[in-house]
C-alpha cells in the first residue's frame, strides 16, 4: 500500500544537489467516499473467535484474540501508524512509509510503543514521572519514568537504562501484559516465562530464543489491542474507544475489521497523508535568504566534541562539521545530531544555559531539544519545538555569517525557515549508491586469486594517497585490534544503498592492514566520502595496502574474517572522476551509468 510518495532527489557530494522541496507531498487518492462506508454495524462478531489460556502454578493469562485473517507486520504496522500508535522511520524507495520491521526492537522504543498502547502517554508527558536512570534522553524521560511508576522496570546498579540495547520478548510481553490489566504482584504472570505465556495466549509471535524485531513488536501490540482485558469480555480496544484514546471508525476498520479491501477502502477515503517523513540521513541546512549560509557547528581539532559548543550559520565549506543527522523518534518528533563529534552523532541541538543561543549537547543533557520538523507552502522546513509554556518556538538565525542559532516566536520571518539538503550520492530513483572506497584505483589482487586470496572473495587496493573512505554513511560496528586480526575495522550502513548490480540492502565492508585505529571507535559515524582508514602492513602483508571484503546486509558476528560474499564490483560504484591505474580486468560500473 503506498502512504506517502517519495520525489527522488540527487545526494550531495561534490557535485549539485536537488532540494527537499514541496513536490514532495502527495496525497493519498480517494478511492471511496466516507458516507458510503457503513459505520452502523457496530462492532463486526466473530463468531469463531478463541479462548487461549495459558497456566503455570497460579500464574494464569486469558485472552480471546480476534481471530479472522492474519496480518502480516507490515500490514498490522500500517494500521498501528493510522492509530498514531507508531511512527514511521522514513520512506522507501516507492515513496511507501518506512518502518524497519527488521531490526531489533530498542529497549527505549519498546518504552514508547507501549505507554502509547496503554493510551496513557498525555499522562506520562505530564512531567510529573521520575526514573533513577543516569543515560535516558530527556525527551523520553515521562515514558521511563511512568512505567518506572507502574513497577514495570527494575534498578540498575550502574543507574543506566541502556535505551539502545535490544529489548527482551519478556519485557515486551510484560507491557502488553500490564496493558490488559494483569500483574506480577497478582501472581497473574511470571516476567521469566512472560513471552511463552504471551505465545500461549495468542498475543506474541517471536520464536523462542530468538531477538524481539519491531515486526514482532507490532503484531503483538495489534494482538493486544484486540485481546480482552483482564476478567472482562472486552476488549482493550474497546476501553480505548471509550477514554476517546482512539477513534470509532479507526477501530472499526482498522482493528476490528479482517476484510483487508474493506480497510484500504477506508484508509484511501480518509486520506491520512498529512505529512512528508524525512527519511533519517544525513543533512546539509540551509538559510533561505540571499546569504545562502549553512547550519555549523563551531568544531575543530580536539574541541569537535565539547560539550556546548555554539552553532550559528556559515558559508558553504563542505566541512563535517556543517553536516547533521536527523533522526526521527517513535514519538515522532526529530534529533538533530552533529555529525562532526569524535564518537559519532553523540551530540545533538539544544538551548544554551542562557535560555538564549543553540549549541550541541549529549541526548542526555536537559539542554538537549527535540523538534517538530514542518514542511511549509514554499517548500521549506521549519525546526519547532516546544517552550516552557508550551509556546511554539522556531529555530533561527539572523542569516549574517557567524550569527549564533536562536528559537524566537516569529515562525513568519524568512530566517526560521529552511532548506535541506541529503547528503550523498543516489541513483534516479533517490537511492544511495555504494562508492568505490579510495580516489584512485590500483588493484594488487583480486577475489580467489593466486596468492593470498585463493580462499577469500576480497580485493587488495593500493590508493595513490594511501587513504579510504567510507563507501556510504556508516557506523562503524567491529573493531579488532591486533597483528593477528590486521587492525579489521568492519562499518555498516546506516540505511539500505543500491548495489552496482542493482539490488538494494543494507551493506557491511571489512578493511584491513592499517597501521594504526586508536582514533576509531565502535559505534563512531562516518559520512559517505569521509577518509577514515589507511594502507598499511598489519597482518599478513608483503607491502603497504588496504583488504577490502563486502557482505550483503547487516553486520552479524557469524560473517567470516577476510572474506565477504559480495564481488566488489558488483557492490561498489565508481566515480567518473576516480583516478585508475589498474582495475584487474574487472567491468566497474560507473556513477553517471546508475544517475541516468
């Protein structure tokens, strides 16, 4: 189903940009009207709906789950977004809304998705909730701190929440659990058996022993929607209906309804598409004015990650510390991250102690600000977050060069409006292409070649100035140090990229033989193009030089040391202007070959 079109728009790297501009945003078509929808029906019976129980001891879960066709976690995931349950995490390539379904569900957006489910989240925002937790970002402190209040977390001797570590099923489980009305304290379920008692009960579908993805998550936040509450024939859906925690009609057809026709009819005649998903990435921020100065952050040398360092607009240098990654939250807000921070994105805008300027502080810090980002009739963006009182305030700047970034009320003025720029560069269709990672191509060996390589799918490069960059915006995700293991840094990409050969998943690249990572970190961001890795002889090496292996898709520890299961060529595009010495006989495909 497609929700929101996306207009493909050329990166940024060394080269013109297309911009982020109004034609962005279509509608969606109204295929059927409203009025011709029967609401009067009341909530549609199922008569073969089941009661599935589950009992340990005196630990017993009821819970009658609609039964009727099954959704699938992108079906169950587009409904839960319509309910304003979850947020997208951009858009795909076809312009439909993002969520990565895939990927291992966080212990923070685990948080979120359930205080939204409960519909207690204008509760928990309150600013009445405390946690104990030292690493919680401040935008999600009424999330924690709410459930903390439930009794639904448990101290930690380090005081640390850990948001980004991947949540257990059993945690997961335990919410929905709590959501139906069912304690712990009750002797009403076992937190240690919580997910086979929520597969028993109809409501969890993740696999014994294996990770909770969002997918999982979704389909068991649907199941609990249309599961009874505790020691009642209702449904949670329906006590929602009645707080007006959701919609009538929304439930109607998209939780009670199975005829899958009869939702899309639905979804299409309301038309929901009321805003553009700015794909997470990185960005360049633009003024609108004359001046056409660039958001900077005032970094440089050892001081790139101080805490608190201003943030005003500059001209056009190119430099990473004029490079920013948004982030959109399952809140749906936005984090506008640095790039130019040693660690990576570990800083992020917020207001300076003064109440007055902009500067980059850790997601922790109460500095740190989150926005609304809105499109605006002339194709522009505005940065709005929330003051003191409530008061919307823009993200500004008086658009002379060094002006330091301000909020002000005035949303009107040109200066608190702006333009965005993707960075990298894409195909036709808005993809990002996998780059060839040095300037200059000198091969020494190829993949399963006579020497060294008989056994490994890699290549052996020699770059005039001896550096590589990263192929794609990267995190760097393994590190291991060491004669024996030749310095391997291995980086993923942070999004999916298009492959020379056409396919489109995400990327992982081993490099290999430099003399020297001290200055690389696990976790640590690389922008696409940004030299990061040097020839070297670590390791089995007969002269200075970089090993390079490519694998399809994310980084997992089973991928084998040395060898990827890509050909090089077939992952990386070459830029026209790479300098080549010798490409090995091998047919590389070109930039301007995958633009056209």
């Amino acid at each position: 189903m497609r929700l929101i079109r996306k207009q493909a728009s050329a990166g940024r790297f060394s080269r013109p940009v297309v911009r982020l501009v109004a034609g962005m945003l279509t509608g969606l078509l109204l295929t059927a009207p409203v009025s011709a929808l029967d609401f009067s029906a009341g909530i549609p019976m199922i008569d073969s709906a089941a009661l599935l129980r589950f009992q340990m001891g005196r630990t017993t879960i009821g819970s009658s789950v609609r039964s009727g066709s099954p959704l699938d976690a992108e079906e169950a995931a587009i409904r839960l977004y319509f309910l304003d349950l979850i947020t997208g995490t951009g858009t795909e390539k076809d312009g439909s809304v993002t969520f990565d379904l895939h990927r291992d569900l966080t212990r923070l957006e685990a948080a979120v998705m359930a205080v939204r489910l409960m519909g207690m989240e204008d509760t928990a925002l309150s600013g009445t909730y405390t946690h104990p937790y030292t690493d919680v970002p401040e935008w999600a402190a009424g999330y924690i701190g709410y459930l903390w209040d439930c009794g639904l977390l448990e101290q930690s001797a380090e005081g640390l929440f850990v948001p980004h570590a991947p949540a257990a099923a059993e945690t997961f489980v335990s919410y929905m659990f709590y959501a139906l009305g069912y304690r712990i304290a009750e002797g009403d379920y076992n937190l240690l058996t919580a997910a086979a008692q929520g597969r028993s009960a109809g409501i969890c579908v993740t696999p014994e022993d294996e990770p909770l993805t969002r997918g999982d998550a979704v389909v068991a936040m649907y199941n609990t929607l249309r599961s009874n509450v505790k020691g009642s024939s209702r449904m949670l859906s329906d006590l929602l209906v009645e707080q007006g925690k959701l919609s009538y009609t929304d439930a109607v057809f998209l939780l009670w309804s199975d005829n899958k026709e009869e939702t899309k009819a639905y979804l299409d005649a309301m038309g929901y598409s009321s805003e553009w998903i700015i794909p997470d990435g990185y960005y360049t921020i633009r003024t609108t004015d004359e001046t056409d100065m660039v958001m900077n952050v005032l970094a440089d040398g050892p001081n790139r990650d101080y805490e608190g360092l201003g943030v005003c607009v500059w001209t056009d240098t190119g430099d990473i510390s004029q490079s920013y990654r948004l982030e959109r939250t399952e809140r749906g807000t936005y984090l506008v991250y640095a790039a130019c921070s040693k660690g990576g994105f570990h800083r992020l805008l917020g207001l300076a102690n003064n109440g007055k300027n902009i500067g980059v502080y850790r997601p922790t810090s109460k500095n740190a600000l989150e926005f609304s980002i809105r499109h605006e009739e002339d194709g522009t963006w505005s940065f709005v977050t929330r003051g003191k009182n409530g008061e919307d305030l823009y993200l500004t700047s008086a658009s002379k060069w060094g002006s330091s970034l301000q909020l002000t009320s005035a949303a009107e003025e040109l200066n608190s409006r702006w333009v965005l720029e993707r960075q990298g560069i894409t195909n036709s269709a808005g993809e990002d292409l996998a780059l060839f990672p040095a300037d200059s191509m000198r091969i020494t060996q190829g993949a399963y070649d006579t020497y060294s390589h008989m056994r490994q799918n890699a290549l052996d490069i020699q770059p005039t100035n001896s550096m590589a960059f990263a192929p794609f915006n990267a995190q760097i995700v393994r590190k291991d140090v060491g004669y024996a293991v030749c310095n391997g840094v291995w980086i993923q990409s942070v999004d999916k990229v298009c492959y020379a050969d056409g396919s489109y998943d995400y990327m992982t690249v081993l490099y290999m033989h430099d003399d020297n990572i001290d200055n690389l970190s696990v976790g640590q961001m690389l922008t696409q193009g940004e030299y990061f890795y040097h020839s070297g002889t670590t390791g089995n090496s007969s002269g200075a030089h970089i090993h390079i292996a490519v694998y399809r898709g994310q980084y997992h520890e089973n991928m084998p040391f040395a060898t990827g299961d890509v050909y090089a060529e077939d992952a990386f595009f070459v830029l026209d202007d790479t300098v080549i010495h010798t490409d090995y006989g091998l047919e590389w495909v070109s930039v301007s070959a995958a633009e056209s």
